[in-house]
C-alpha cells in the first residue's frame, strides 16, 4: 500500500495538491477537515458540537478524530493507499495512525510537509475567505489556527523525521511544479 500524509500549516496548499496525487496514484482522499465540515453541514451530533471549535480555529478532540479515520479505513477496505490529508494533527493522533495502519499490516509510506512562509500563508488564507466563504477563514481565526500548528502540529513532523519519512517541500510556485517535486519524494520513498 501506498500511505502518504499531506501535511503543513493551513493554506500550504494541502487540499489542491492532494487533487493532483489522487489523480496520479489511485488514493483514497482522507481528510478530516473536509469530513468535520461535511458533519457540520448535516447538522449531526458531532457536527453540532465541533462547529464551535473549528470556527474558534481550535482543534477537535483526539478521540473524535481518530475515531473518523478508523472508520474511513474500515468502509475502504481493498484500497490501494490513503493519503491523509490534515491528520495527523497532534502526536497522539500520529501514534493513533500508526497503530492503526499497523493492525491492518502496512505504515506510512511517506510524510510531505509543504512549506510556505507565514506571510504568504496569511494572504492565500484572506483570498481563500474572499471566494469559499469558509466560517473559519477569518482574519482573527486565521491567526489562531497558525498558532495551533506551530504549537500542537509541528511537533508531528519531528515524530515523522525521526522514522525518517519527512520530505519537506517548497510549496511556493505553481501548482504543476510544485506537484511535481512532491511526486520526485513519493517515487523516491522506499516502499512501505
Ligand atoms: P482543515 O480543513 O484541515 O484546515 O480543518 C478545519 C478545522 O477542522 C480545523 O481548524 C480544526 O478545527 C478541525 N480539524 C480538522 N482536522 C483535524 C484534526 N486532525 N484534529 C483536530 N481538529 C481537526
């Protein structure tokens, strides 16, 4: 199996580039935030309650989220590879991931961490509040959510650097060339 996990900070580019890699490997797609958000919209128990965390820019709890996953590998059994697209989040949550995949005989296979400069981070994130409209792309919650990264998520690429699975990648340019430096890490990564 191929599993990757797409990660850096909030407006890295994760969502558009993780198209791109479905597209070219066969993955399945999983992404918290898009899962979250689709709770949100139908109004679920979970839903009700995350909705106020997330528009906080603040994380949902570790059990609630590695609970979502469990269930996405189990109803995509047979699949050819994941990639994991905002999540890991904290450590717990990686550890979590890790224990997961290995019940089911496999591992990550590659962590790509896309870095973009704080300031270029900011900009995309207004732009993006502009066209999408997202609850949480606010100037104030926006700068929450940068402080999260850096003080819960960051922690998770040390965790990955030290399994030696971390590919940092510059994620300024266009989209193909920066898809295709991902794609050089991803062809590059020993098979897991
Ligand atoms: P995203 O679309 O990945 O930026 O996620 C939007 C929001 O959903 C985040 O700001 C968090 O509130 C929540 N969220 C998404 N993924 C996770 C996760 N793995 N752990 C905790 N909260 C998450």
């Amino acid at each position: 199996m191929t599993n990757i996990i797409l990660f850096g900070p909030p407006g890295a580019g994760k969502g558009t580039q993780s198209e791109r890699i479905i597209e070219h490997y066969g993955l399945v797609h999983l992404s918290t935030g898009d899962i979250l958000r689709g709770e949100v919209a139908a109004e679920t128990e979970l839903g009700l309650k995350a909705k106020a965390i997330m528009d906080a820019g603040q994380l949902v709890g570790d059990d609630i989220v590695i609970g979502m996953i469990e269930n996405k590998l189990n109803e995509h059994k047979g699949a050819p590879g994941f990639i994991f697209d905002g999540f890991p989040r904290t450590v717990m949550q990686a550890q979590a991931l890790d224990a997961l995949l290995a019940k089911r005989q496999t591992e990550i296979k590659r962590v790509l961490l896309l870095e973009v400069s704080e300031e270029e981070l900011v900009k995309r994130l207004l732009k993006r509040a502009k066209d999408s409209g997202r609850a949480d792309d606010n100037h104030q919650t926006i700068l929450e959510r940068l402080d999260v990264y850096f003080e819960k998520t960051m922690p998770v690429a040390d965790y990955y650097g030290k399994q030696d699975k971390l590919s940092q990648v510059a994620g300024e340019g266009g989209v193909d060339e920066i898809f295709g430096r991902l794609k050089a890490q991803i062809d590059a990564a020993p098979q897991a």
